[in-house]
C-alpha cells in the first residue's frame, strides 16, 4: 500500500485533497464530534480506493510547477462544492421546521443543533435528525463516496471547474432555489393547518370574548401539530428519500456535463 501511495504521489495528494474537502463539508462527518485525525484517516482511505481510477484519467503534471498548486486548490473547491451542495440538501429540512415552529409556540426554541452547527429551532432539528436518519438508511455516504466520488475522479478533474465554471455556478444556485421551494412544500400541510387553527380561534375570540384563548389556544395548536406531525412523518420520510435520489441525479446529471464519457 505504501508502496503505491509513494510511487504516485502527487495523484495521491490532489485525490486526498479532494476528498478531504468534501469530508470537511459534508453533515455529520463536518461535526465537531468528529475527530480530525479521523477525517484525514477517511480522506486518506478513499484516496487509495480511488487512486488507480485518477491514474487510469491520465493526470500527467510536474508536481514542482505552479500548475500543481492550482491543481490542488481547485481539487479542494470541488470537493467543497459537492459538500455545500449536499448541506443545502439538509438545511432544506432545518428550513421546514423554521416555516411552522413559530406557529407551533415553539418560537423561542432556538438552540445550538450539533448536526447543522448553526442555531436551530427545535422541529428544524427534529426534521434535520430525521432527515440524517433517512440519509443512512437510503445509504447516501455509499452513493456520494462509492458513486459520485469514484465516478468524478474517473470523468474530471480541477481543469473542469475553469472551463464548466458555468454549469458549476448553475448547479450551486439551482441548489439554493431549490432549498426553499422544497422546505415549503414540506411545511406546508402544517402551516397551512395551523393558520386554519389561528383563524377559528379569532373567531371563536370575537363571536365569545369571555373565553380565555390566549392561554388555551397555545396547548391546542401544539397539540394539533405534533399529531400532524404523527400522521404525516411516513409521507415526509417518503419525501425526504426522494429528494435524496433528485440531488445525487442532479450530481450525476453535473458529472455527465463537465466530464468526459465514463
């Protein structure tokens, strides 16, 4: 193994660099829980599972020139971009739970969320869990690392980002648009149901004002929206795995684009 890793190092090093950008980026394996020394284990490891596929690509550069050092830079944007793009996935959930928390009551919930390491409202870390859970259990590490990794070392490599920075630039920001168009139509039985709920309680607060909604209605609309959330998790779990499928097709759809045949 050892072997192999000197004789090629310089193929070695711009394939650990990309993936070692993409571990830094990706949920979950980016958590301050994550050891670092483990991360570069990682990167290290799937830079040798991948190596012989990037020699087979025909990298051939002088690791001494500044054409290398681009290289390397531009390696390690990619496997940012793959990772940004895979936490936009993520934060369209963390978005979700933000559209009805504060319709819920529950809008001074907002607490550090170890996975998406931002402050987080408590369904947006609820539905962010779940999401995380559904991502392992439809296998998406073994796609990003076994398929897209593999697979992107075999097509492209750092040229493509300076000659597709196009297609590159299209598929960030279709991510970014797609993230609240997603996260609403997720949200949206809930919020929809809850502002039905605010309506009738200012009917009912209108047509009888001797009623104390105020200290009432918050119970019922949090009760209202956990048993919402109850019946609906089987769909939103179904609908989480299909956005799943839609991003790594639209990360196929992108290697496809700016590689070479496979």
């Amino acid at each position: 193994m050892l072997d192999i890793i000197v004789a090629n190092a310089p193929v070695f090093l711009l394939v650990a660099v990309r993936c070692f950008a993409l571990i830094q980026t990706l949920p979950l394996l980016s958590a301050k829980t994550v050891p670092r020394v483990a991360r570069v284990a990682l990167a290290g490891y799937i830079a040798f599972l991948v190596l012989p596929r990037a020699i087979s690509a025909g990298w051939d550069v002088d690791p001494y020139s500044l054409d290398y050092l681009l290289l390397l830079i531009g390696e390690g944007l990619i496997g940012i971009i793959t990772g940004f793009y895979i936490t936009l996935i993520f934060s369209t959930f963390s978005s979700a739970g933000q559209f009805f928390t504060y319709q819920m009551g529950f809008g001074a919930s907002q607490v550090y969320d170890a996975l998406s390491q931002v402050e987080n409202p408590l369904m947006g870390q609820y539905l962010n869990l779940i999401a995380m859970l559904m991502f392992l259990e439809s296998g998406g590490f073994q796609k990003i690392f076994l398929g897209g990794v593999l697979r992107s070392f075999q097509s492209f490599n750092a040229y493509a980002l300076v000659s597709h920075r196009e297609d590159f630039m299209n598929f960030l920001l279709g991510g970014l648009s797609n993230l609240f168009l997603d996260a609403m139509i997720i949200a949206m039985p809930l919020i929809g149901t809850l502002f039905l709920i605010a309506i009738c309680m200012g009917i009912l607060s209108k047509a009888a004002p001797q009623m104390n909604l105020l200290s009432e209605g918050l119970p019922i609309t949090i009760m209202v929206a956990f048993l919402l959330l109850m019946y609906l998790m089987p769909v939103m779990c179904t609908a989480f795995i299909n956005l799943f499928n839609q991003s790594f097709t639209k990360i196929e759809d992108l290697i496809i684009a700016v590689g070479k045949p496979i």
